[in-house]
C-alpha cells in the first residue's frame, strides 16, 4: 500500500469528523439521551469503516491517518467509558475501564517509542482491530442497557483485548530489538 505524506485526504477529514462526533454523543448521553447517542455512534462507526476502505483503495493512507485513526477510536471509547462510570445511568464496570486506559496507555507508549527509534509509524493489526470492535460492542451494548449481553460482550472484549496485547508487545519488541 502506497502512503502520502499529505494532511488532507479524504480518509483524514472523516477521521476528524469521528473527532468531533464525539462532542454531541457525550451531550447525549450526560443526559440519558440514549438513542440520539448511538445513532452519532453509528455516524462514527460508518465513517471509520469508510475512511479505512477510500485510504486503501485511493492510495491515501498516511503516516498521520495511521496514528490519528486508532487515536480517535481510543480517545471516544475512554471519553464514553469514563462518563458512563461517572453517570448514575450507566453500570460500566470500573476495573473494566481502568484495565483500558492501562493498555491504551502502554500501547501508545510502546508506539511512540517504535516511532522515535525506528522512524516508523505500526498500524494496527487484526487482534487490536478486532478487540477496538469488540470493546465498541461492549460499550454500545451497555450504553443501550441489553443485559444479560453486556457481560458477554465485555469478556469477549476482555479476552480480545489482552490477546491484542500480547500480540502488540511481541510487535513492539520485535522492533525495538531490530537495528
């Protein structure tokens, strides 16, 4: 896959867009507007599919789509999970959350480390993508209230998150260890 060092490409701006939808879903859901959220979720969720697919097949995959992408996706999971552990409206579970911003940090860590070593900026793989999914099913199912399938999606998330760990941290060491 070729890459553009370019800032404004199509699959950028919906990686912005995705930013800024972040804004009304918090609004909506502070007020227990749960409907409302998740359709702006589900703007979210359409736009990092498509983003994806116009990088690709465009030829406009980029070093900052590359890290913005995933950044975005993390920052509107922890933003969602923390208001939910804040509001009475919401039961998301707080070992849960903290466990996210653990690895979330660590990950990021690990990234920019690879980053200033190795001048090169890691996408992200299928268990880290699979595991964001899952963890957005998780959220949203919780956010929706549908039990008892929030807690089989946050174990499903559970297990997929620390297998995409795993997975990361022998990446990352793979490439710290590299000359």
């Amino acid at each position: 896959m070729e890459k553009t060092d370019r800032i404004w490409t199509l699959p950028n701006l919906l990686t912005f867009l995705r930013l800024l939808f972040l804004a009304p879903i918090l609004l909506f859901l502070a007020k227990g507007q749960r409907l409302p959220a998740v359709g702006f979720i589900f703007l979210g969720i359409t736009s990092d599919f498509f983003d994806g697919i116009i990088a690709r097949r465009f030829n406009q995959s980029s070093d900052l789509g590359r890290m913005m992408d995933p950044l975005v996706d993390k920052l509107n999971i922890l933003a969602v999970g923390l208001l939910m552990i804040l509001s009475p409206l919401y039961r998301f579970p707080l070992w849960y959350f903290l466990f996210l911003v653990v690895r979330e940090l660590a990950v990021l860590v690990c990234g920019l480390l690879v980053a200033r070593k190795r001048k090169i900026v890691l996408e992200a793989n299928k268990p880290g993508k699979r595991s964001a999914f899952f963890t957005g099913v998780c959220v949203l199912l919780y956010i929706l209230g549908w039990e008892p399938y929030t807690w089989i999606s946050l174990w499903i998330a559970f297990g997929l998150a620390l297998y995409s760990t795993w997975t990361y941290l022998k990446v990352f060491l793979k490439q710290v260890k590299e000359k």
